[in-house]
C-alpha cells in the first residue's frame, strides 16, 4: 500500500485540502485525532474508515516533512 492509492486531493471536495479517498475525511483531521492520542483504530471506528487509511494520512505527512520544514523558534 501506498500513501497515493489512499490520498486525494480534488479542489472541489474540502477546499482542495487532502482527504482520504472517497470520504470528506481530511487528512489533517486524522493527524490531529493522532496527535491527540487516539489509536488508528478508534479513528478509523469513528470516521468509517480503516486502518489502512489511517497508515496513509502517516505517510502522507511523513513525506511532506521531508519535502519543507517548518523553522523552530531559536531556543
């Protein structure tokens, strides 16, 4: 599986924001339902969606942090 067999971004379903293949599922609503703890499988029970779709959005988001960086505040 990869991320692009799951992932879509079409400009006339949520703003063009990428979402999870034929759902309104925004992947970044799957990456904050992570951040805040919950497990893939709970998200995808709660969204209709699978395990494997969740996978997805991780790797979607993995390789767009390898593609640019956000810059960290000088500490």
């Amino acid at each position: 599986m990869t991320w692009q067999e799951r992932i879509t971004v079409d400009p006339t379903i949520c703003h063009g924001k990428a979402c999870i293949k034929g759902t309104r599922v925004m992947v970044s609503v799957v990456l904050d339902n992570l951040a805040a703890g919950e497990t893939a499988e709970e998200i995808a029970k709660s969204y209709h969606l699978t395990t494997e779709d969740v996978q997805a959005a991780i790797a979607y988001a993995a390789e767009l942090a390898r593609e640019r960086f956000v810059p960290l505040g000088m500490v």
